[in-house]
C-alpha cells in the first residue's frame, strides 16, 4: 500500500509543529530528586489524570507513574522520560512529538487523543450507519497532520449488495484512499490488515458500534478488551473504551484504541486547512477571481464551477460546507498540549 504524498503546505506544517515542540521540550527539575532513580525513556500506553502506565523502552516492563507537575498533557504514544520511585515511578519530561491528534470538546477546549501516529484507521460499518461526514471530518483532520488515512469495512457480513454504504465507498475509492474489507469474527479476513500495521503506531477511530475493539481482540486474543453490543433500540453503539490505550503485536507495530465518539469537531482549523483537507479540492485552489474567495456563491470560483462540471462530487461538496459552516459554533479556548 503506497504512502500518501504530502503537499507541500502539510510538509512546511509538520516540520513547523516539530521544531515547535523541540523547543518546548519538558526538562526536569533537580529539586528534592535525589531519592530517585537514574533517567529512563519509557512509552505512554495509557493516561489516566495524574497517573500514566509507562513501558519501559530497554526492559519493556510496564511501570505506573505520577506526573511531574507542569508537564502539559500527556496520552497515550508519548516518549517520556521518567525515574524509579518505590513502588512506580515519576515522568519528568516529554520528548518532542512528531505528530498529535487533538479533538475539541463542545466547550472549546482541545483534547489530545494520541500522540506520535503512523497512520488511522477509521473503521465503518453497515450498521450502525456510516456518516459520510464523520468520515470526512477525520480525513480532514488526518491530511491536515500529514498521517496515512486508512478505511476499514468492518462487517462485511451484513453488507448487501444494495446497502447505501456502498455508494459511499465508491466516491472515497475514486479518490484513492486506501479501503479494507473485513470482519471480525471471520480472522482470515484480517490478513491485510495485520501485514500494514507491523511497523510505525496506528491508531483507531470511528463511531461507537462499529467493531474496533473486536478488530484489536481479533488480532490480539490475549489482551481482555472490553467489547460492547450494539444497541438495538438505537442503532448506536455503546462506549467501552474511556482511555486510549496502546497495545503491541507480536509481529511489529503498534496500535492504540480510541474512545468511541459520535461527533468531532474542527473547529480549532482555518477554513483554508478545511478546504485542503479535501483532496480533490486542491487543483482548484488559489485559482479563484477573488483571492478571498469562499467557495460560496462568488463569481469566478474555481471550486464552484468544478463542482457544476461534475468533477467535485455533490455529496464531499456539502460535506465541506457543512463543516465550514460549523467552525463559529464553538469559541476555542487557549490551552497547552
């Protein structure tokens, strides 16, 4: 499966947010230390408040700690360095990040989900109902950081040949994303997708319901993943996972679950990251009559007039302009990640 070429803007992005965070980079204080150990660099595999489960990075052992104070947010994939203190230990510094997925609440503060991710897997299924605008709310999200998308079918037991989901994958197949097939009760469906994720940390994201801790179960039977029903009242799945955690597999790799959500906002990006984030969009792009074009009714747009010759599909159009329409509900608050 090839790599996903980053744009010029997503590389100058990324290589802007690393030097960033190598200048912020968490250093410990002397003060009152001499009762513990000597420095150690660990991973995050999971965090919860003042507490984090640290993996050893030589011993690989897995070490409750407390948090130093001040050391910003930390979740799961960060590098960290910490020092013994009978029973656990302490984290005193974060290593610089080379990519973070932050998701803002509904009161505008920005939640840091994982840290350090190859790629995503957004997992989908027949039921509950796929929202194609979910969908694109995380692609855009995802070419915004420069990390491989990848669409997982989980299942594909109950997919019919006339199911509306089908329509959906078809516009995201044309525009060349990646998209497995699979089912978790049927592991040799799995074969592809346990050959991608043996290098790098992938993480997986998606609707509550949709399979995503049964994938990781599937793929990794002696971990106790907590595995919910689906709702039949709603159709909606219930929430199992409440922290990301980070898990290995025996063949290489890494991947983290996430938390379930129905939602996901955008509101901490510009409208024009919004509008690069669809990738068919971007041959249009800069080429409008107006320089402060918004691709809404101005004459001379680009964009709209890609849209009536068809080349723009109706459905990804609305679906950006629903999300553009969103980024005022919200009223982000400053916070340090």
């Amino acid at each position: 499966m090839s790599k996903r070429r980053l744009s010029d803007q997503q590389t100058r992005r990324i290589k802007a947010q690393q030097n960033s965070q190598q200048a912020r980079v968490k250093t410990p204080s002397a003060s009152n230390d001499s009762h513990l150990g000597p420095e150690q660099q660990g991973l995050v595999i999971s965090h919860f408040r003042a507490q984090a489960d640290v993996q050893n990075a030589i011993s690989g052992e897995v070490v409750r700690c407390h948090l130093r104070a001040n050391l910003g947010a930390l979740v799961a994939g960060d590098q960290v360095i910490w020092r013994a203190e009978e029973p656990k230990g302490v984290v005193v510094a974060v290593l610089p990040r080379t990519s973070s997925i932050v998701r803002p609440d509904s009161y505008g503060k920005l939640k840091l989900v994982a840290a350090n991710i190859t790629r995503a897997l957004i997992v989908i299924a027949p039921e509950p109902a796929a929202h194609g605008n979910l969908i694109d709310r995380y692609l855009v999200m995802l070419e915004h950081l420069g990390i491989e998308p990848v669409l997982v079918v989980n299942k594909v037991d109950l997919l019919s040949a006339e199911h509306p989901l089908r329509a959906l994958l078809a516009t995201y197949a044309q525009l060349q994303y990646p998209i497995l097939h699979l089912s978790a009760h049927q592991p040799e469906t799995l074969v592809a997708l346990r050959e991608l994720l043996v290098t790098g940390i992938s993480i997986v994201v998606g609707q509550s319901g949709v399979g995503k801790s049964s994938i990781l179960q599937t793929l990794l039977p002696d971990e106790a993943l907590k595995i919910g029903e689906l709702s039949e009242a709603i159709s909606k799945g219930r929430h199992t996972t409440t922290h990301a955690r980070l898990y290995h597999f025996p063949n290489g790799g890494s991947c983290i679950d996430s938390p379930g959500i129905r939602e996901f906002g955008l509101w901490h990006l510009q409208a024009d990251d919004v509008a690069q984030g669809f990738v068919e969009f971007r041959p249009y792009l800069g080429g409008c009559k107006f320089r402060n074009c918004q691709h809404q009714s101005e004459p001379g747009c680009r964009l709209l007039q890609a849209l009536a010759d068809g080349v723009i599909g109706a459905g990804r159009f609305a679906s950006y302009q629903q999300i553009i329409a969103s980024l005022g509900d919200v009223t982000l608050q400053t916070s340090e990640l």
